[in-house]
C-alpha cells in the first residue's frame, strides 16, 4: 500500500527536478507512460541545443578596448588636456568604459538564448501532446 503513493510522488519528483533544467513545468498527472516521457524531454532538449544562435556578433574584448582607447585618448585631448597624459587618461576610461558594454552584451545575449532554449522545449513537449503549465 505504501509503494503505491511513494511511487507517483517520486515519478512526480523526479519529473519536476528533470523538467526544472529547462525551466518547463508539465502536469504530470496526465501522463500514462514515464519512460516516453523522458525520452520525448531528452529529444526535446536536444532540438533546443541544436538549435541556439550561434555566438552573439561581438567584438573581442581586445578589439573593443583598442577602440575605447582611441575614443578615450581623442576625448582626452579634446577636453582640453595637453599632449600624451590627457590622452593616456582617456585611453584608460575608454578601455574600462569598452570591457564593461562588452560584458554587458555577453550577458544579455546569455539570458536571451537560455529563454529561447525554454521556448523551444515547451513547443516541442506541447507538440507531443503534454500539458506544459508554464
């Protein structure tokens, strides 16, 4: 008599832990067959992987900083500042100023792709028949 409650909790368990790696609540109630199920969210999983963007156009952070230090420098001298100090200054802001809008991007770009990788599996479970509830 025990094992037949334990059994659905931890069936429901397990499906929750698995389902939580893509950020995918389904209603498991409604599923008959749990083997099919992992396998159709592994298969699912596996189309998102597939299908992420590729690396985000970015600059390499040596490019960008190399940039930031032109921007910078140029800054420095126009603001008034005389010859190389003023120029060295800005080149430093320019370069910090550049690595940090490069790693903002890199971010952004991060969560973008993990929320379309969400929205994949929750396509695919729903075009199988599941009941995604998120």
């Amino acid at each position: 008599m025990l094992t037949r409650i334990m059994l659905p909790t931890l069936i429901f368990g397990v499906a929750m832990v698995t389902s939580a790696l893509a950020n995918v609540v389904v209603d498991m109630s409604q599923i008959e067959d749990y083997t099919q199920y992992q396998t159709d969210l592994q298969q699912c999983e596996g189309l998102a992987v597939q299908n992420q963007p590729g690396a985000p156009q970015r600059e390499s952070v040596a490019g960008t900083a190399v940039k930031g230090a032109a921007v910078g420098a140029a800054a420095g001298a126009i603001s008034g500042g005389s010859g190389s100090k003023a120029a060295k200054k800005g080149a430093g802001a320019g370069v910090i100023v550049a690595a940090g809008r490069n790693s903002r991007e890199r971010r952004d770009a991060s969560a973008n792709a993990a929320e379309q990788k969400d929205q994949i599996v929750k396509n695919c479970l729903r075009g199988r028949g599941y009941n995604v509830l998120n």
